[in-house]
C-alpha cells in the first residue's frame, strides 16, 4: 500500500463538516428555482385576480314597455328586445337587458310600477315605450303626458339616461287628436331634455303595404318587423351607450 492510500484511508471525509457547505450549496441553487416555481403557479392567479379586480360589472338597460316591446304573439327570443340583447353582446357592451314590458300596459301601469324597478334593478339606461294603449283606449292625453313626464324625471333623479319611444295613431283617430298624441311625446323629451324616437313604427305602420308589416290583428308588428323597430331605436340608443 502506498503513502498516498495510507493518506487517505488514514483521514476519512467528515461529512459534517462538509454538511454547512452542502447546505449552502444547495439553497444557492434551490432559491432561484423555487422563485421561478412560485412565479410560474401564482402568476396565472395573479393575472385572472388582477382581471377580475378591474373587470366593472354589467350595467342595467331597462326596458319600460306594452305588448309592442313584450313580444305579444311572437315566438320567444324574436321580438326586438331580445334582438337589442343580441347586438349590444356582439358589439362586446357591458349591458344587462332588463325587459319589464307587459302586454296591454298604459302610461300610468308603467308610471306605477318603475318606482320598483328603478330599486331592483338601478338601471344605467331606462327605455320607456308607453302610451299606444293611452290612445287605443281614448284616454286623457294630458295624463299621457303627465304620466311620462314623471316617469322621465324619476329615472333621471335615479341617476339613468333615459330614451322615449314615440307613438302615432292612425288618421281615422281625427286629426286633432293624432296631431295632439304625436306632439306630446316631442314635448316631453324636450322639457326633460332627453332623447326621442320621433316614430317606433317608422318604415313598418307607414310601409307600402303595412298589413304585411303586422300580425293577424293588424296592431302588433310580425316577427319580420322587429328588425326595423330596433333599427329605429339603435341610433338614439346609441348615443346614450358609452
């Protein structure tokens, strides 16, 4: 056996002394890779937190209508509303649609009730579409007005743009009394200063050929018409949609 084999046989490696090297050793190397390993698990976390954090919720269109808006004798999901719903999605806007139009409504029905409705929902945007039932069932048309008058402000008050939808009677009505209902809406909007839909049924109670416009009972538009009804409403509607 040589010197150098006694040497070493003679002074075996003591491993705690080399223990606090070892140790040291091996933080320097895990240190970095346990970083990168907790970055790379909680960043995913951190992005979809730091999204959801900036994300605004959806705000609150509602809609304050009679048969015309509440898809009276139209297959669900056809009616105008529905077709609003759709484009404000594909055009990738931060809107809830709250459709609270019922059948047979009157301004003062909808007057009633959007107290309430303003409280559930707090809407951003109110589209109020009343007064054809006002007309159709001979009713004061200074309470028409009354009646929309304060359904304006108290939206307004409520912190919601508002958008009105006007109405038009047909000619055997008299004139006097279409002139009067068609006005009121226009006097309205601009006493409240708020946008206006001169006519909702523009291009479909004035066609060519309205009958082909309407259902059966030639007072609620066909499913084909609700297209252009919200063709009418879009570019007011619009200007209220930041």
């Amino acid at each position: 056996m040589t010197a150098l084999s006694k040497n070493i046989e003679s002074k075996p490696l003591d491993f705690n002394k080399l223990a606090p090297w070892l140790k040291n050793s091996w933080l320097k190397t895990l240190k970095p890779l346990a970083a990168l390993a907790l970055a790379l698990m909680l960043g995913p976390i951190a992005s979809t937190l730091t999204v959801a954090q900036t994300a605004k919720p959806a705000e609150t269109l509602l809609v304050v209508g009679d048969s015309l808006s509440a898809e009276y004798g139209l297959k669900r999901g056809t009616g105008w509303v529905p077709l609003l719903e759709k484009q404000l999605a594909a055009d990738k806007k931060n809107l809830k649609v709250v459709n609270a139009s019922i059948s047979g409504d009157t301004s003062s029905g909808g007057n009633s009730r959007l107290a309430a409705l303003l409280t559930l929902h707090k809407p951003a945007i109110v589209v109020i579409e009343l007064g054809g039932n006002d007309a159709l069932r001979g009713l004061p048309l200074d309470m028409t007005e009354k009646n929309l008058t304060s359904m304006t402000q108290a939206a307004k008050k409520a912190g919601a743009k508002v958008l009105l939808l006007g109405m038009q009677v047909p000619p055997n009505y008299g004139g006097a009394y279409a002139a009067t209902f068609s006005g009121l809406f226009t006097k309205v909007a601009k006493a409240e200063k708020v946008p206006l839909v001169p006519f909702f049924l523009k291009g479909i109670a004035d066609a060519e050929d309205p009958t082909a416009q309407f259902q059966a009972d030639r007072i609620h538009p066909n499913e084909q018409s609700q297209p252009k009804m919200l063709a009418n409403v879009l570019p007011e509607l619009k200007k209220l949609i930041k």
